[in-house]
C-alpha cells in the first residue's frame, strides 16, 4: 500500500508552520509516503510566492495544489511555468502558464496529482470541470492508476458530484477552498476515496485563518476591512489515504488534524 497525505488549504505564515511540521512527522514517522498540499493562501493569505512554494517543498511536500487565488501574487506567473510541481486549475484556458496535472515516480510507483477548480459561486467561472477532468483522467490512467484530485470550490453538491463522477477512475477526490473540514470520509463503491473538504491549515481560533474580530466586524458594519491572519495555536488538517498501487482502488481513508501551539 501507498499512504498519501493530503492537507487543506495553507494560511500566511501559522498555517505553513503547521504544514511543514506535519508533513516532516508524517514523513519521518512514515505515516506517508507522499503528501500533497494545496498552498494557494500561503502567502499571507492571498497566492504564493515562489520562495513560500520551494520552503513547502523542501520539508517534504511533492505536489503543490492552489485554485482562484493562484494568481493574486504576481511573480508567481513565471514561476508557474518552470516549476511543475506547482499546479494551477486544469481547467483554464488553453495557453494559461502552468499545467493541471502531473506524474511523479516514487519509490512506490508513479503517483498522479490532478487539480480542478469548480464553477459554482466562484468568481471569473472556468472551463467545465467535469469534462476537463474526464479528459485529463482517461490520459493520467495511461500513466497510472493512481490519480489524486483536488476539486476547489465553493458547493459541497458539486465536489460530491465530482467524486462521484470520477468514482473507480481516480484514487482520492479531495475538497478544498472553503476552510472547514467535513466529516463525510468514505470510499465510494468502485473503490475511490472522498473527502468533501480537507479544511485548512492555518490559526484554529480564527474564521477561516483570519482575525475574527475583523471578519466579525465587517459582517456587523458592512464596510470594507482588512481581514488579518489570526494569530494562537495552528491545526493542520486533511486526509489519509491507503491505495493498493496496482489498482488505484483506496482501501482507507481518515481524516487527519494536527494541532501545535502558536508560532
């Protein structure tokens, strides 16, 4: 069996503190032998910058995931193109710098790590996801039969149907983007694991990584404010998955939370 470790979208600064450390202890621990992270907040809270994606890197991460805030730090533009470990949404417009996917060979087979962004309530809509990631599917599984799938959106109805739609095709689909991790882990019948949202890795006592007092305050007065990122103790949140690397089938799937004090 291959364990992947997937964990939720990263917050500024706590939240690629709580990410580094969980994925070196998993790693260290052999919890995993591969993880995933999707960063598209590390900096700050808003995109990432190509120093913040190679430190998440160098503690062990393999694959970077982002989604509708991969864009909002400039510099990561030609950064993306020069470094496909780092995924933008595969479903953007043909000719948009960056890949959707990617194949790494790993000590336990090549693994695949795919990212889609949803449509539903998300600003600037895509591509239709389902068919992006019909078609993309059918060429990874020339590669191999292990596929993980970060769907970012908004609905939990449209990753559910996105897992269900890809049920016995991929390994794990995996939700991101809203911050708050679900507790519908399963394995769907034709053997792929789901998790509607992997939740984040960011300030625990926050709303969503950020300062609830700002976040409060703007819900009560209607006026525009800067929402901070929280400071205190950071969880790291996510899934772990069991694949048999032959058949890509997950035989266990368990949502994973890892709290550490303040940084």
């Amino acid at each position: 069996m291959v364990k992947i470790l997937f964990l939720g979208d990263v917050v500024g600064e706590p939240g690629r503190m709580a990410a580094c450390r969980t994925t070196e202890l998993y790693l260290e621990r052999g919890d995993a032998d591969f993880v995933v992270v999707n960063g598209e907040n590390a900096a700050a809270g808003r995109g990432i910058t190509p120093k913040l994606a190679i430190d998440l890197m160098r503690s062990g991460v393999a694959v970077i995931t982002s989604g509708d805030h991969i864009w909002d730090q400039k510099e990561i533009i030609p950064y993306i193109a020069t470094e496909p470990r780092l995924l933008r949404p595969l479903n953007y417009p043909a000719g948009t710098p960056g890949a959707g996917s990617i194949v790494l060979d790993t000590a336990h087979g090549p693994i695949a790590v795919m990212n889609v962004q949803c449509r539903t309530f998300m600003k600037n809509p895509l591509d239709n996801p389902f068919s992006a990631a019909s078609a993309e599917v059918e060429r990874l599984r020339k590669e191999t039969p292990v596929i993980i799938v970060d769907v970012h959106g908004e609905t939990t109805s449209e990753k559910i149907a996105m897992g269900r739609h890809l049920d016995g095709q991929v390994s794990l689909v995996v939700g991101t983007h809203t911050h708050v991790q679900t507790a519908d882990e399963r394995i769907f019948p034709k053997g792929t694991a789901f998790l509607c949202d992997a939740g984040m890795c960011g300030p625990e006592d926050s709303i969503l990584g950020r300062d609830c007092e700002a976040v409060v305050g703007q819900f009560v007065h209607s006026m525009p404010v800067k929402f901070p990122v929280a400071r205190g103790p950071v969880i790291a949140s996510g899934v772990l998955v069991e694949v048999d690397p032959e058949t890509g089938r997950a035989k266990s799937v368990t949502r994973v939370a890892e709290r550490y004090g303040a940084p």
